[in-house]
C-alpha cells in the first residue's frame, strides 16, 4: 500500500523530538531522519505554524503546545479517569505508574505518572511502545481473552503462556523483557467498547522484596479506574 513520505518523515521528526532527553538542533534532527537539513528544517517549520513544536533560546526543537491539545483527546474517558489513581499510586508506591494500551501489533503507553519523593523511579515516558511479546502489561491485556477468544481475533499476535497464569491470579508480571534489572506489574482494566488497556508499575527489581502490597493496590486502582469508565 503506497504511504505519504511527508507525512511519514513529519511524524518521525515529532517521535525523535519526544523521545529525546535533550532538546535537539536541525542538523541533529536531519541526521536521525537521514534526510538533508534543508528537507528536515521545511518538515520542522510546518510543524511549528500548527504548533506542535517550536524552538528555546539556543534555537533547538522542543515539543510545543499543540501536541498537549492532541494528547489530551488520545482515549480521553480512559485519561480522565485513570490521572487521579495514577497519581495516587505512584506517591503511595513510591514508583512510576502507567496505562498502557493495545496498540495493532503494540503495546502503547498512555500516560504515566512519577512520585514526587523518590530518586530512583525509572522513567517510563507516554508514547514508550514496545511489541506484545513483552512486558507485563502486554500480558495483562491478554489475560482479558481466553486463548481461544484470543485466536478468534486473527491479531497475527501469539497468546502468551502467563497470560494464562494471569487471567487466574488477576495480575501479570514480567522481569527483564523491556529492560535488563526492571520488573513491571500490570493488571487488566475493564471496561467494554474501549481501546483494551492495563494499569502497571515499573520499578528496579532490587528495590523490592515482596509484591504483595502493589499487586493489591493496583487491583484495587484498577477497579476503581473500571467503575468511572462504566458510569
């Protein structure tokens, strides 16, 4: 199926742009798009006339204000209704909290909330993606389906195995899948005629001896998340 070129490389400059720590030149932009500066710099300067991005004082690119106007109608009912908790439960927690959504063949990041009180959150930015095969949120989405149901769906995605496990228990986890020495726990949120999502923690695995207190906490956050979404 032919695609837009543009439309493709206007896009990828908006995904290097928000997955950089830094704020980056044109010329540093052009060499991840490996496009010369004077094709990246007309695809930056359409993108600030509808302002989703525009520059600080060095000149660099920076994420502007219409990509907030963008995210905020993203799952908009699923948003609202999971910020309080989120923010609830990473301060309680002491860890950064997500909701991930299925995404085609990924699993997408929502929105994500960091304690205020902790140096040593991971970081897991809104818009991280990364395949089904990985990570407990994945797993937990899963868990929603039976295998069968799952199959039925034609998704071209394997029914993992602890999606099994998890269906029983309520809960999923995963170690080591996204990233080496982070652990992550997730679970189903659910709700009917929406984009199937999971609410999930990430943290070190050295940071933590038992689940128990989480896995309860998130249970009972994503129920509460269900309710709203219900009414």
């Amino acid at each position: 199926m032919p695609t837009s070129q543009t439309l493709s490389r206007g896009i990828r400059v908006l995904e290097i742009v928000a997955n950089s720590p830094v704020n980056l030149s044109i010329a540093e932009i052009a060499a991840k798009l490996e496009v010369h500066r004077s094709i990246a710099y007309r695809i930056i300067r359409t993108l600030e006339q509808h302002h989703l991005l525009n520059r600080d004082e060095a000149g660099h690119i920076r994420s502007a204000s219409g990509l907030a106007v963008l995210a905020r109608s993203v799952q908009r009912d699923l948003q609202a209704a999971a910020t309080p908790e989120l923010t609830a439960l990473a301060n309680e927690l002491s860890m950064t909290t997500f909701v991930a959504v299925w995404e085609h063949d990924l699993c997408t990041t929502l929105q994500s909330v960091s304690p205020l009180n902790s140096q040593r959150a991971i970081v897991h930015r809104p818009g991280s993606v990364h395949g089904m095969d990985v990570g407990a949120a994945g797993i937990a989405i899963q868990s929603r389906y039976t295998k069968a149901e799952w199959d039925a769906l034609d998704t071209g995605i394997q029914y993992r195995e602890p999606a099994i496990a998890a269906r029983e228990a309520g809960y999923a986890t995963s170690a080591n899948e996204v990233i080496q020495g982070v652990t992550s726990i997730a679970v189903p949120i659910q709700h009917a005629g929406q984009t199937p999502a999971a609410l999930a923690v990430v943290f070190a695995t050295s940071t933590v001896d038992s689940y128990e207190r989480t896995i309860e906490e998130l249970q009972h956050a994503a129920a509460r998340i269900s309710e709203k979404l219900a009414h």
